[in-house]
C-alpha cells in the first residue's frame, strides 16, 4: 500500500457486517474473480501479489457484507486446509436468479434448491475453492 501525504497508510475501507467470513484458499485473486463474476461481489481492497502470486488479503463487499480473502502462507504458519465443517449463508431476495448466475460462473450443486419444511426456498453450491455456499429466500409474508 502507498503511503499518503502524511506519512500514513491509506484508510482502509470500512468493514461490513456483524461477523466477517476470512477465507485461505489456494488462489485468493482467482477467488475474487470468482466470487465477483458468480455473486456480484466488489472489491474493496486488495493487496498485491506477492512474486508466488499470493496475496495477503482481498477485502470484497457481497451482498451488503464484507468477505475477506487470502492465500495460504505455510512459511508464516498459515498451511492451507481444505474448507470443513462449515457453510456460508446467503440470505437473498430472489433465489433463482443467485443460483443461476453462480453456477453459470463456475459454482457446482450440493443441495438443489427447493422450498423447505420451514417455508423458506434453500439449497446449498460449492465453490470451485471447496467453499459451501447455502443460498436462502426467506418465506414472503402473504
């Protein structure tokens, strides 16, 4: 990052969201491409690659939260390990349009989606990075 006028780093853009999802992937700038083509996610920062083509840190805004990225750095006590146990909730509006557009980029079907014992339309994507992704359109007050 470039320093300003003053001497000091540059504000960093705000972060979004009450809890904030910190990925290591194989690939973090790819996942950014990924995640921005696939649910229209925007960058609002991102630090350089370093001379492997790794990055430190990707900042995305998705869907009026922040994502936050980077790659594995095994030398810093960082390894990479496959995503296990967990799932990323992506509460939306109109569920058909998400999920088309995410499988389009790339993202592969775990669950289809379908409306659920709750009321709720759900259903669950992988990301080519192994992340699950569970999609949710809320039941509609009638």
């Amino acid at each position: 990052m470039s320093e300003t006028e003053t001497g000091l780093p540059p504000a960093l853009p705000p972060t979004r969201g009450g809890v904030v999802a910190y990925l290591t992937v194989d690939g973090a700038m790819r996942a950014s491409a990924f995640y921005q083509k696939a649910f229209g996610a925007e960058v609002a920062a991102a630090i350089p690659p370093d001379e492997k083509g790794r990055t430190m840190h990707v900042h995305l805004y998705l869907n009026g939260s922040s994502l936050m990225l980077s790659d594995a750095f095994p030398e810093y006590g960082h390894p990479l390990q496959p995503p296990q146990s967990f799932s990323l909730m992506l509460p939306v509006d109109d569920i058909a349009a998400w999920w088309d557009r995410a499988v389009a980029a790339g993202a592969t079907v775990v669950m289809p989606y379908q409306e659920m014992f709750w009321g709720d339309v759900y259903g669950q994507l992988r990301d080519p990075f192994g992340v699950t992704w569970a999609i949710n359109q809320s039941k509609q007050p009638g």
